[in-house]
C-alpha cells in the first residue's frame, strides 16, 4: 500500500513502519498524596484513559531502573472516583 512520507517512521532495527491511529480520546493523570504532609507518596502516578467510545482504561506509571524510561501496569477501572484539584474535590473524569 502507500501511506503518506509523514506516517512512516524507521525502527530501532532499521524497518519502514506506518504510524496507525487506534483510538484517540482523553486522560486523566493523578498521583497520590501523603494527607499529614500534603508530599507526593513512593513516585506513584496513576493515568486514566478515557477513549472517545466511552471505554475507560486505568494504568500505575511505574519508574523503571532506567532514566526517563516507565512500565504502565493496568489495573481494574473504579467508577465515580474523586480526586483533589489542589482546592476541593472533583469528578476524575
């Protein structure tokens, strides 16, 4: 097939690759705070991905032994959660 110069990219192992969008939509990143300290708890972070269908996808941002490199674990998707917008509390998504 022929796919447009701009979606091509070449892999680490030197291959033509097509860019191909599956899905597109929202997120929402958030971490976790200590409520004695109000600091941030153990480097966790938590994205949730809220695709355009309405489908919701929960992943822990974990740092990895590597700099600047993170492992996305999934976890179960929790309805209604709350979360602190720095003044009060808010839907999530």
């Amino acid at each position: 097939m022929n796919y447009p110069e701009e979606v091509l990219t070449i892999s680490k192992k030197g291959k033509t690759e097509v860019r191909n969008l599956l899905e597109r939509g929202r997120y929402v990143k958030y971490n976790y705070l200590n409520p004695e300290t109000g600091k941030p708890t153990e480097n966790k972070e938590k994205i949730v991905l809220i695709k355009d269908s309405g489908e919701i996808e929960e992943y822990f941002i974990i740092p990895t032994k590597t700099k600047g490199r993170f492992l996305l674990i999934r976890t179960q998707t929790k309805e209604n959660r709350k979360i602190w917008n720095g003044k009060s509390s808010e839907n999530a998504w």
